[in-house]
C-alpha cells in the first residue's frame, strides 16, 4: 500500500471508515470490516469473537482461511492484544506459514474480540498495522452500538411479552375472534387492544381501543386502560357510563395518553347489542349474504379529556350477522379521506356464513393489513345459534 500523498490517503481512510458500521447489525458491521481490510493489505481477514457461546470460531471470512493461524493460538493472541491495545503488530505462528497481524477490538474498555489479519507475502509494515487499527478502532464502536442496541431491544421485548395478554372469554353463546398487528417489525405490541368482558345473563362486553402514539410508552398507557375497563365492567354498567368512567379516571392522570374507544355490549337473550363510541371508527356488520355495511353510532370525545357526553346506540344482532370492531389502522392510509377508507371496509364481501376467523382473514387480506401504516386490532363476534353445537355445528 502506497504511502505517499497524505492528503489522498487520509481521504482513502475516511472512505473505507465511512463503509464500515453502515447498520446496527454486529455481523454486518464484522463483515464490512473485514472486507475493507482485505482490501486494503490484501491477503485474508477474519473476526474472532470472544464470549460467544457457541464457541469461538472465524467469522466475516475474506480471502482464503487456509492462511489464517489456529484458533487455540487466535484466542490467546486476542486477549493478549486487548490486555495492552496497541501491541497488535505482526506475530510469528509456531508451524505456521506466512504473517499474521492481531489487532483488538475494544471500545469503552471492552475488548469484543479481535481483527485476524494473514497473508504470505512481505510481514505488515507499521503503516498497515495503523490503518488496520484505525479501522478495527472505527468497527468497534459500532459493536459496541449494536450490542447495546441489543441488550436494550431485548429488555423491550420482555417488556411488551411482560404486557401482551389475550382478551377474556366470552360466553359460549357467542363466537368472537381477534387479531392484532403492531406496526414495526421489532415491535410486540401497542396502543391498540380488543378485550372481551362476560356479564350477567349471559351478556359480553366487546372492546377496541386505540391509544394515541407508538411503541412501548403507548403500550403501557394501553394496559392501564385495560386493566381500568376490567375493573369498571365489573359493575355491570352499560357502555356509555363505562366510559364515562374510563373518561373521568383518564383525565385524573396529566401523564395519560388520550386514547379511542368503542364498546359493543352484546346480549343474545334479546338479539341485541347496544354501543357507545369515545372518539372512535364506527362498527362494521356482514349479513347472510355476506355484504358489509357500517353501523352509526354516536361520537363522544376520546377518553382522556374529561368532557364525557357518551351516548348509546342499540340496534338488533341474529346469528346471521358478524360485527366486526377495528382500529382506525386497518382502514386509514395517509393522504386518503376517512370516508373513502370505510368505504373499502364496506366494499368487502364474504362468504355467507362464513366462520368469524374467516371474516377476520378476509377482511385483513382484503385491506392488505400487514402493509398498514399504524397499529391493527381487529374484533369478530357472531350470536351462537341455539340449535348449533358448540363447535358451530348443525346439531
């Protein structure tokens, strides 16, 4: 490698560091730096690893492994050379031919592993050493970010499993299924929530709610407002004093997020359901012919503002139709009117009859669901027919 022209070399540098540390992956962050090495020196460049449980072993190869040392004698170079940085000049290998160059990978005082650099040609020249120590140095900050991005991406996971919970049963006489999709790939769970609440006479309450924001913080607010639902259904109050309730214990709290609300309270005995609606979508009802059409309900504030003013809107339920509640996730898309997206609710077909897990993975395949912009929870209850099984079956 030339060393003349500082200024053009320097610039050479600042390139290969600029690719290297491109994601907060680790193994992308060891491959891209191992490549840049072998670019530059030429020979092979590997990673060793240190702690890792499956052993130490080469990694983000380049060039040929043939010309790399043995492990046994990589390892203890490794943590020789992260005992004393900068000491990871070339080494001589007993029975091994060629030259090696060790050079640690060490940030905030943690040695990770080790840069594994080999060829057979000329010993590593002190400049080489340098350049691969500026880039190692570079790349181990970059471990460094990616295994605390880690480490706090795995105490967040436990979080939202510690917070997910399925909703309750709802009596028998009444088939309901769920779905929820949180938007984000590394994301659990919410705002968004369903929950199922059984009553007295063989009555369940049906639930969706979306909280305002994303990710954990939201999630946490979600759960609050679920375990207060619980709580206050437990009175056996009808939809519209339930939020009310909702309404008064949320605006008591400054740091609780507003959050959407829509209660279905279903009662089979009298082929009815009566809702109320803080701020949210309306509901969806498919027929025995399989068409869907969107139900009105009142609109009061969201929950959280303490203005209450919620009212009821009953309206008659038969064992052949399927409600379905939602999120506004499900049918929102930026820069489309709201009245649009509830069209393409309403412009889905279904087969008659068709079981309510069916009339959820229609109606999210349909609405392309997985692709949404924000959180989904989906809702799907049907009245049991007194004559069918419990299964759903003709007797």
């Amino acid at each position: 490698m030339s060393e003349a022209g500082t200024p053009s070399r320097l610039a050479a540098l600042r390139a290969a560091a600029s690719r290297i540390g491109t994601t907060l992956d680790e193994d992308t962050t060891c491959a891209e730096l191992t490549r840049e090495v072998a670019g530059q020196v030429g020979g092979a460049a590997a990673v060793l690893r240190l702690g890792r449980r499956a052993g130490s072993r080469y990694e983000a190869v380049v060039g040929n492994p043939a010309l790399l040392p043995g492990l046994t004698w990589a390892e203890e170079a490794a943590r020789r050379a992260g005992e004393t940085v900068g000491s990871g000049l070339g080494h001589p290998v007993a029975g091994h031919a060629g030259h090696v160059l060790c050079v640690p990978v060490i940030a905030g005082g943690r040695c990770y592993g080790a840069l594994v650099g080999a060829r057979e040609t000329a010993a590593f020249t002190a400049a080489e050493a340098e350049v691969l120590a500026f880039l190692t140095e570079h790349a181990a900050s970059h471990v460094r970010h990616a295994r605390e991005h880690d480490a706090v991406s795995a105490i967040v996971g436990k979080l939202q499993r510690a917070l997910l919970s399925e909703p309750g049963r709802p009596h028998p006489n009444l088939d309901v299924a769920t779905r929820y999709l949180p938007v984000g790939q590394s994301t659990l769970i919410g705002g968004d929530w369903c929950e199922t609440v059984r009553l007295h006479f063989g009555r369940t309450l049906l639930v969706v709610g979306d909280v305002m924001g994303h990710g954990l913080e939201a999630a946490v607010d979600m759960t609050a407002y679920r375990s207060a639902l619980r709580y206050i259904a437990s009175a056996d109050l009808p939809p519209h004093r339930v939020l009310r309730q909702l309404d008064a214990l949320a605006a008591g709290e400054p740091e609780r997020r507003p959050a959407t609300c829509l209660i279905a309270q279903v009662d089979p005995n009298r082929g009815q359901v009566t809702f109320a609606s803080a701020g949210h979508l309306p509901p969806a009802v498919t027929d025995e012919r399989g068409r869907t059409s969107l139900l009105p309900v009142p609109v009061g504030p969201p929950l959280g503002t303490g203005l209450g003013g919620y009212e009821p809107a009953t309206c008659r339920l038969d064992p052949s139709q399927t409600l379905v509640l939602f999120t506004d996730g499900l049918v929102e898309r930026r820069g489309e009117d709201i009245d649009h997206s509830l069209g393409r609710l309403a412009g889905v077909r279904f087969r008659p009859a068709s079981p309510v897990e069916d009339v959820l993975d229609t109606v999210l395949a349909r609405l392309d669901a997985r692709h949404a912009e924000d959180d989904v929870a989906v809702l799907a209850a049907r009245l049991r027919d007194r004559g069918a099984h419990p299964d759903g079956s003709a007797p």
